[in-house]
C-alpha cells in the first residue's frame, strides 16, 4: 500500500514536469494549428540554462529558473520571427510549417551536442539546495518532490491567471477561436503569436530546470521522448485546451510510474502512446475537447 | 573498395526510394498524414530476416518467399490498423501514426523475450546477404512502373480526388473510405518490400533504424521532392542519401559533426524559399502523362 | 399511382446540438418534375439536401428513392443508385483542370480491375480512350470544349458553376440535386442558366430538385415549389399559389426580405 502511495507521489512529480511542457504544445496549437516538434528542445535548453547559472553563475535555484526562462523565451521568439512567421505569411500549406519545426528542433539538438557547445555526454545535474525527506504517514517525501509542485503550482496559477483576468489573456483566446476577426478587432495578432510562444517556452524551460533537479542527468536529446509525451498528454485533455494539458500531463505521468513500478520499466515510453491510439480511437477530441463537424 | 562501397551507397538509395514512394502514395496523392511509415519497414525487414535466417537451407528460395510474406504481411498488417485509424482527421492521424511506429519500435526492442534470434535492443546479426545491385535495381524499377500506371488510371484519379476534396469524392460516386484504406495499406507494402531488401543488404538490423526519426525523414524526402510527384520523391531519396552520405566523406574529422547541424539549416532555408519541394507536383521524362 | 414519386421523404428530422434544423419533412417528388425549395437563410434546405445525399445522417425518418430505402446509406453509394448534386458553394477540384474534373466524374462508371489497370493490358486502353472521348463530347455539351486544359479555379465564376452541374450530369443521375446553383450571377449569366437547366432536363430526361433564392429562377424554371422556414415545411405548390401564400410572404418579409 505504502509502494503505491509513493509511485502516487512519483507520477505526480513526473506529471508536473509534463504539464509544464505539455502547455507549451497545447497553446501554440491553439494558436496556429502547429505541433511544434522543437518545443521538447526547449525544454532541453531550458535544462542547461539552469544547470549553467547553477554551476557557472553560482546562482540560486530560483534565480535558475528564472534565467532560464529567460532566455528560453528569447530563444523561442527569435525561432518564431525567424523560422515560422515568414512561412506564415506566405500561406503555405501546413506540411511546410511542420517540417520546419522539424528542422529547428534537429537544429537545436544537434547544435547543443556540439563538443564547443554543450557537448553529446550526459551531464550530471547539480542541486543547489539541501534534499530533507519528511516521513508523512509512512510515506517519505523528499523536498525535491514538495518543491517541483509548489514551482509548478505557482506558475499554473499565473498562467491562469494571466489568460483568464488579463485583457492579453483575452486576446490570445480570441486569437485561438478566429484570427481574422481577431485581427479586425484590432489586435495585433503577430504579437499574440509571439507572446504565445514565449510563454510556451519560459514554461517548458522551467519544466527543464526542475527535471534536471528530480532525474539529474541531462543531454542534449532529453527533449525528445518528454516532448512527444507531454505531446501526447496535450491530445489526451484535449488540443489546444489549457486544462486538459494539465489533467492530460498528471493522467500520462502517473500512468507511466505505475506501468514502470507495476508491469515493467520496459514499456513506459510505449505506454504513453498506447493511451495515444485508445484516446484516438475512441475520443479523439479528448478528454475537455469538443467535436468538430463538417460544414457543407 | 570504394567502388563497392558506392554500389552499397546506390543500393541503398533504391531501397529509401521504394519506401518513399510508397509514402507519396500515401500522403502526395491521397493527403493521408502518416508518420509511422519507417515502422512498416521495419515489419518488413524483420520479418523476411527471421524467415531467411530460420529457413537459410532453402537458399534463394527462402529469400523470394521472404520477400513476398514481407510484402503481404505488412499490406494485411497496415490494412488492419488503418481500418480504425483512418476515420481520424489529418492532424490525429498523424498522431496516432507517429504513435504507432512508437509502439512497434518499443515491441522490436523488446523482441528477443519472444524470438531470441531477433536481438532485441541488441539488435538481429547474421542475416544473409542476398540483396545485389540488379535485385535492387529491378525492385525500384518494378515499383515505378506499378506506381505509375496506377496513379494514371481509374484508381489514381480516386486517390487525387479524394485528396483534393473528400466531400466532392464521395458526391461523385467514390468510396472514400475504403480507397483510402487500399492506397494506405499499398504504400505501406512498398515500405515493407524496401525493408525486406534492406535486411538483406546491410545484414544487420536494429531497432533504432526504423524509429520515428527514420519516418520523418522519409517525410521529409518526399515534401523536398514534391507531393505527388514521382520524378521528385525519387530525386529527392537518391540526392538526400548522397549528400548526407557524402558530406560524412568531405567532411573532415573535426567539423563532421557539423554536417547534422548543416542539414537542418538546408532544410529550414529549402521550405522558407521553395515549398512545394524541387519538382512540386509535376514529373518529368516517361513518368509525366494525363491523367 | 399518384403517390408514386421517384423520391419519398417522410417524416425525416435532424437536430444539431439540440437545434432542430429539420423538422418532420413529407415530401413526393414526381418523376420528371422540376421542383424548387425555397426558404429564408438557415431555413434548414442545404440540410435536407445534405440527408437526401448521405453527408448527414437523420435522427428519424426515412428517404425512399425509386422503392429503395436509402436513408442510411452512404454518400458514394446514393450516387451510384442516381442521384447527384452540386454544392451551394461550389466544389470544384480547383487545382485540377476542366477536362479531369469531368474524367473524374466518370471514373465510376469505369470498370477494368487493379490488375488490368497495373499491367495495362485488356480493357484499360480501349476504356481509356472512350472515357475520354466521352468527356470531350460531355463538354462540348456546355460549350466548355476549348477550355479542356485550364484549371477549374481559372474559369470565370459563371463557367464553374456551369463546370459543377456538368460534372453532377457525368454522373448519369436521375435526380439531380442543385443548391442554389444562381449564387453570385448576374443578371444575364442566370439567364444563360435558367437555359441550361431547362436544356439538360430535356435532353437528359432528369427529375430536377433546385434550392433557390432568386425568385425569377424559381418562378419561371419550377413546375411547383415547396417552402421551408425554421426547418419546417410551411407551404406547398404551384408557383402562383405561393406567391400569394401569407405564410410565404410573412416568412420573407418578417426577416426584411424583399422578393424580386
């Protein structure tokens, strides 16, 4: 009992990470109908970032993080400006746009993995604080755990609040239903467009911080597999909606802890995709999503 | 040596064409989003490599039978997963097909706790090397000629139109749904007739050559091609396997990692300034005709 | 005898999202009559359009075409029991020129195998080759034979619609289903296609079912006329009769609508 209490506790921390970059993926969809393969490579910058202020810049944790996210979102604007919004503006087909991302993200992992760069070894991940377990109920609790969800609450909280009580909040809604209106109701859509993505990635760099602190071992391909998952986890609650990234990312993250812990270590990563084809096959709207017709 | 090794090279370059062609099939002409093609290679590959090497008595014979079982195989195989997977719209298919090679990588790692001899992550050795030049070349020869007089006959017209409008296709009479199941499950067949040659050319399979990577990259191919055109997928493989290829040659030691940081720029450049990809959807030589 | 139509629809209902957009609709068509739908915006008439041809299923009722029951069928298979339509929006493959846009009409009338087809033996040359003289003959029909080789979104407007119904006539149909085929003419071009409709229901021996706005088209072209508002069928006849209908007229003028 007190095994399946902790592997609650594991999933949650894995599904915080997840719901971190899994935002990212949900809004800039929401937004502009792109799955942005480069998005988990943020996620991965975001990881070195914190673990270069950590060791270099002697910074704190959360100056860490914030410098992360920094210059993750610089990062992401610059690759949006540069890479998709001219694709944008011609009006090619979706195809284009996608390969696009494709080609950003073997970009960025590739360059990283560079040896005058960051290099292709793995890095251990410092952690710049002291780890206390607490024994609560006879489960043990490590202050890793307790911090990765209080970080992650915060920033959920902003989130909301800044789509929900914010006239920009409004805006990016508003760009996500209809851009053309959007557009003619006087917002400056580029600009939402841009904001979007440096959202998306000051969370997923976030997200690479605190990934490095539980699983402290980074490379330059980590993004990867947490990318498509955390992907997977935006099509599970629903594309494009904000909370079902949320509860997708917990659902996704639990399931894999309690398929490593309970069935084999093996299989976690198909286990993601298999949810994927179900939820597909069965509802693939997702879970908070609604379905679209046709219109004739 | 290097002549061999050239032949080796342009070997397998036909091999990626079949696969590839068999995925224009699939989304150039018929607009299916699929990104697990590289799964169905691997089906193929595997699968004529188990046969071939359980059955290496039987010589040459083994390896037609392979071939064809290959073939067969991953056209039911494809068939099947298709039936649920094609009423999903272009984004979520290409979801669940990305998902699905996922799913087959992970079950090809894990294949030696079923058939040992398939290696697992550590990959299947010891297949026999029947694949030559002229094999390969006849193979790639024989699919363009199927692909071609396909697509310039009633079913290729089906296909393009159900690309160019679904709801147009079906108020003209044509079952959408089961023509898109017949062109999915043909293309992956192409892939699976690849695959098997593949095993049979390097000798040596793993997992890891048929991931999702391997399915973006032959995406990848055929948009730098130009959907729905032949003369382009087939230009586009052979150019995308020399240039990676030979920038692995030129390249000295120290920038050679260079060369994967090259090729995304390339690519990043290629879809800002020709989208349509080198021939759009135009064929050129014997390949073009009416339709 | 009377009762007997081509197509029976009886008590066909469709709901969206709660929204009745079609509510218990009777009607006969009689074979060989030219019968038009009229009806404010969002009366519910492309929806009926949509249930008789597949594209959306009914929640109850049933259509019944020459004695069979095609209620539940889908799209491809009511074409090829004989019926065909054209789009309110026009639904041309606009990418591909005039001459392929009626040859893929064709195409299911074609009927050599995959195999012949791969290894281009048997029919498929001699099919081929008729198919395609049958297209330029098609063509030559509507008087679009020199414009084989251009791209349908190329034409001019009044020329696509015309390329529309002469792709749903490639379809051998024996009811042909237009929606508001006048949309976005002018003056003269609807002319020109009150004409043509008159044209090809002669020589083509068709029962025409044509949803309209203009009321020029529909008073002149339609031998009766059914009317339609909030998705329910508010009237019934001979085009004088409907004019004078105050049912008619409150549905129109009650949304500001002025009838030519």
């Amino acid at each position: 009992m007190n095994y399946f209490f902790q592997q609650l506790l594991n999933g949650f921390q894995l599904g915080s990470v997840y719901a971190l970059i899994s935002l990212g993926y949900t809004m800039i969809y929401g937004i502009i109908r792109l799955i942005n393969f480069a998005h988990g490579d943020i996620f991965m910058l975001g990881a070195y970032f914190g673990f270069y202020a950590i060791t270099r810049l002697k910074f704190n944790f959360l100056l860490a993080i914030i410098f992360s996210m920094v210059l993750c979102m610089i990062i992401n604007v610059i690759i949006e400006k540069v890479a998709y919004a001219p694709l944008r503006k011609k009006n090619v087909p979706r195809i284009n746009l996608l390969i696009t991302a494709i080609g950003v993200s073997f970009f960025l992992e590739n360059f990283t993995s560079l040896k005058i760069i960051f290099g292709p070894d793995y890095q251990p991940y410092p952690r710049p604080f002291k780890i206390i377990t607490f024994d609560f109920l006879g489960l043990t609790i490590s202050s890793i755990q307790i911090i990765v969800f209080l970080i992650t609450l915060v920033l959920l909280l902003i989130l909301d609040y800044l789509i929900k009580r914010t006239k920009i909040g409004l805006a990016m809604r508003a760009v996500s239903y209809d851009k053309e209106t959007a557009l003619l109701m006087g917002i400056n859509v580029d600009n939402i467009i841009s904001l979007t993505f440096a959202l998306g990635a000051a969370l997923a760099g976030a997200g690479g911080v605190l990934y490095g602190i539980c699983y402290p071992q980074i490379h330059p391909y980590m993004g990867i597999m947490p990318g498509l998952k955390a992907f997977v986890a935006a099509v599970l609650g629903g594309i494009g909606i904000i909370s079902g990234a949320v509860l997708g990312s917990y659902i996704i993250g639990m399931v894999e802890v309690f398929t490593a812990a309970f069935i084999s270590s093996t299989f976690r990563d198909a286990i993601a995709f298999a949810i994927l084809i179900i939820v597909l096959l069965t509802r693939p709207q997702g879970l908070f999503g609604k379905e679209e017709g046709i219109k004739l | 040596m290097i002549n061999l090794y050239i032949i080796q090279i342009f070997s397998y370059a036909c091999c990626i064409t079949i696969s590839a062609l068999g995925l224009n099939l699939i989304y150039g002409y018929t607009g299916l989003f699929s990104l697990g093609h590289a799964a169905f290679m691997g089906i193929g590959a595997y699968l004529s490599a188990l046969l071939t090497k359980s059955f290496s008595h039987y010589g040459y014979f083994i390896y037609i039978g392979a071939i064809i079982s290959s073939v067969i195989f991953t056209f039911l195989i494809s068939y099947l997963i298709a039936i649920p997977i094609l009423k999903l719209k272009s984004d979520y298919l290409g979801i669940a097909t990305l998902g699905f090679g996922i799913i087959v990588k992970v079950l090809l790692d894990n294949s030696d706790k079923v058939f040992s001899q398939m290696g697992g992550s550590r990959g299947m050795l010891g297949i026999p090397n029947f694949t030559n030049l002229p094999i390969v070349l006849f193979s790639l020869i024989l699919i363009i000629l199927i692909m071609r007089n396909l697509i310039y006959s009633k079913f290729g017209r089906n296909l393009i139109a159900i690309r160019e409008d679904e709801n147009a296709a079906y108020a003209m009479g044509i079952n959408v749904y089961k023509q898109r199941l017949l062109a999915f499950a043909l293309g992956c067949s192409f892939a699976g007739f690849s695959g098997a040659l593949y095993a049979h050319l390097y000798c040596f399979l793993h997992p890891s050559n048929f991931d999702f990577l391997r399915s973006i990259d032959l995406m990848l191919i055929i948009v730098l091609g130009g959907l729905g055109s032949m003369s382009g997928t087939i230009i586009a493989s052979f150019l995308w396997v020399f240039i990676l290829e030979g920038l692995r040659i030129i390249l000295p030691q120290a920038i050679l990692d260079w060369r994967l940081v090259i090729y995304p720029l390339l690519l990043i450049l290629l879809m800002l300034l020709r989208p349509q990809g080198i021939f759009g959807n135009k064929e050129i030589l014997w390949l073009k005709k009416e339709y | 005898m009377a009762e007997e139509g081509i197509l029976k629809i009886e008590n066909l209902n469709k709901s969206f999202d709660g929204l009745k957009a079609v509510k218990d609709f009777n009607l006969i068509l009689k074979e060989g009559e030219l019968c038009g739908l009229i009806g404010p915006n969002g009366a519910g008439k492309t929806t009926v359009f949509n249930l008789i041809t597949g594209f959306y299923k009914p929640d109850s009722g049933k259509i019944i075409f020459q004695n069979k029951d095609i209620t539940n069928l889908l799209p491809h298979q009511i074409v090829h029991l004989g019926i065909s339509r054209t789009f309110q929006n026009i639904r041309l493959f606009n990418n591909l020129t005039v001459l392929e846009n009626i040859l893929f009409a064709f195409n299911y009338q074609i009927n050599y195998s995959t195999t012949e087809s791969i290894l281009r033996i048997g029919n498929f040359k001699k099919v081929e080759k008729e198919v395609k003289e049958k297209c330029y003959q098609f063509l030559k029909l509507f008087d679009l034979e020199k414009k084989v080789n251009i791209l349908a979104k190329n034409l001019p407007y009044g020329e696509m619609r015309k390329l529309e119904i002469a792709r749903a006539l490639a379809l051998n149909p024996k009811l042909l289903l237009l929606d508001e085929p006048s949309c976005g003419m002018t003056i003269g071009e609807t002319s020109l296609l009150m004409d043509l409709i008159k044209f090809i229901k002669e020589k083509f021996k068709l029962t025409i079912f044509i949803i309209e706005h203009q009321m020029r088209v529909i008073m002149n072209l339609c031998e009766r006329i059914v009317v339609m508002d909030f998705g329910e069928i508010i009237a019934e006849g001979k085009p004088e009769e409907i004019q004078n209908n105050p049912k008619v007229i409150a549905a129109y003028l009650g949304r500001e609508y002025a009838l030519h």
